[in-house]
C-alpha cells in the first residue's frame, strides 16, 4: 500500500504546498466553524434526495453521520493539521468508505458539492476579495483530502487483489493498461 | 526464444500454442498454430502462475509446479519457470499430461538459457 505522505507529496507538487492554506484557514476559524449547520444539511439533503446514494446509508442513520460530518469540518477548517490529521484522513475517512462500499465519484461529487455550499457562503459573509482567499484555502485542503481518499481507495481494491490472487501489482498494472488499450482502441 | 518456441509447438500435434511470459504479464515469446493475442495470454498465464503460488503457500504445499485447467476442447497448461517467468501451454483436451511435461523438461534448459540471457541470473529454479 502507498503511503499516505508519498500521496501528498504529489498532490503538493503538482497542486501546490497546503501550508499556506493552512495559515489562511487559521485566522478564520472560528467564523467558518459556524457554517458546520449549513454544510451539512446541505450535503445530507443532497446525498438523501438521490435514490443511489441515498440506499448506501441505514435508516436513522444521518444523525450519526451529520455529527461526523460536522466534526470532520470544524478541524478541517481550523487549519491544525499535522501528522495523526492526515492520517485520519487516509485511513480512516477514505477507508470507511471502501467498507461502505461508496465509490470514488460519489466522494468526488460530494467533495464538490461542499466546495461550492462553502463558496456560495464565503460569497455571503466576505467581500470577494477575501471570499476568494478564504475559499481558494477550503478548496486546496478539502482537494488534498480527496486526492487522499481517492487514491486510497483505489490503493486498497489493488492491495486486496493483490493480496487474494498473489498478482504483484505490476501484473495487475499489466492487466489494467491491456484493458484500457483495448477499450481505447474500440472508439 | 522464437525458435525454442516454435520447436515446442512443434514437438507435438496436440500441443497448438506456447506462451513464454514474465510474472508480471508482459510475453517473452510466443509460438502457435492458431491466431492468439499473445499478450492478453501472457497477462492471464501470469495471473493464473500468481494464483496457484497464493493458493499453495496458503495450503502450506509447497510452491506450485504445473497448473492444469481442462476445458470442453483443450487444456492449459501452466508452468512457472523461477520466480521471475511463467509457460503457457495450450492444447488439444486430448493430450497425455506426462508427454507435454517431457516436451517442456526437454527444452527447458534451453529456455533458461535464454531467459538468462534475456533477464540475467534472476530466473532461479526450474520446472
């Protein structure tokens, strides 16, 4: 399995270094911790209103699931991450969702919904200026963490099948690039 | 590698395709009597090498030697050659197993000759 550091170190190289965000996040904290209510219903409704996505949670589920949300938010936004936060991210965020069987596009498409519910508020309660700022700093952290989840998942479902058929990965590599050669060449 | 290859499908009617591979899926060589895709071939002979080593060790049986799958027509036969390579060979149902394991034992030094030319001393071990 890809360690969790060698999936940042991409994603800061070819998107940028996260620590300024993080400095940007800190001097707001508080007043973006507020918008956890708002965020989140916005999400929930969402993902309860589409028949798919709505079948992958139990009944009575969403309190439960609300208040993780709105935890995972608040130290998002406060701009404190360090080692244990990123890992939380890979490990335990991006993998609950491979045990819960939730794709990668509905993680990405739920990234981008919270993305543009935090935009249209920062448009709200700043002027544009630092609106911007404020959100271009939301965008690169909440990014990083989909780039965590999304590798992660697909590190896992390698590792898995690795792991149950002997397959090293460069076989498994092999299998995937004859694949998309053939499905390449059909159109 | 090509005429060691074709040697073997040579050596027996029954045998009607060959399929020289790495463990990790990329062909070596092919020789056959019918058109194949060589390459997705490869990548499954890999797989199924990979599959039976997995299986084995969690049976505690020691590695793999020959893997044999019958179907309604034909049989594959797989062999891994070292850690590093696998032979595919494929065949009419109708073949004695113990000929196509001769065939294969008798140009196997060959083969490794070859393969150690081609991928240096790392092939290890034999059939």
């Amino acid at each position: 399995m890809k360690d969790y550091r060698e999936v940042l170190k991409s994603f800061e190289s070819i998107a940028g270094p996260i620590k300024p965000h993080a400095e940007v996040l800190r001097r707001y904290a508080e007043n973006l911790k507020e918008w956890d209510e708002l965020l989140v219903k916005v999400f929930y409704d969402t993902l309860f209103s589409y028949g798919t996505s709505a079948s992958i949670f139990r009944e009575g589920e969403r309190t439960e699931r609300e208040v993780a949300l709105k935890m995972w938010y608040r130290r998002v936004v406060s701009g404190e991450w360090d080692e244990s936060f990123w890992e939380w991210q890979f490990r335990k965020v991006g993998f609950a969702h491979v045990i819960r069987g939730i794709p990668n596009e509905f993680i990405l498409s739920a990234m981008s919904l919270l993305q543009r519910t935090f935009l249209e508020k920062a448009l709200q309660e700043f002027p544009v200026e630092e609106a911007v700022r404020v959100y271009t700093a939301f965008k690169h952290i909440t990014d990083a963490v989909a780039t965590l989840m999304a590798a992660g998942y697909m590190y896992c479902y390698l590792e898995a099948l690795s792991e149950s058929t002997g397959m090293p990965p460069a076989l498994i590599e092999r299998h995937a690039v004859l694949l998309a050669r053939r499905i390449y060449e059909e159109i | 590698m090509k005429a060691l290859l074709d040697e073997l499908v040579g050596s027996l009617n029954e045998i009607i395709a060959v399929v020289l591979t790495t463990t990790d899926g990329f062909p070596l060589g092919f020789a056959s009597k019918i058109p194949i895709d060589a390459e997705r071939e490869a990548a499954a002979i890999a797989s199924l090498a990979s599959l039976s080593t997995r299986s084995t060790d969690l049976a505690g049986i020691g590695p793999a030697e020959e893997i044999l799958i019958t179907s309604e027509i034909g049989r594959i036969f797989v062999y891994p050659i070292g850690e590093l390579t696998a032979i595919g060979i494929i065949t009419v149902r109708d073949v004695t197993t113990a000929l196509v394991l001769l065939k294969v034992r008798q140009l196997l030094p060959e083969i490794e000759a070859e393969l150690e030319r081609l991928l240096g001393d790392r092939t290890g071990g034999s059939v």
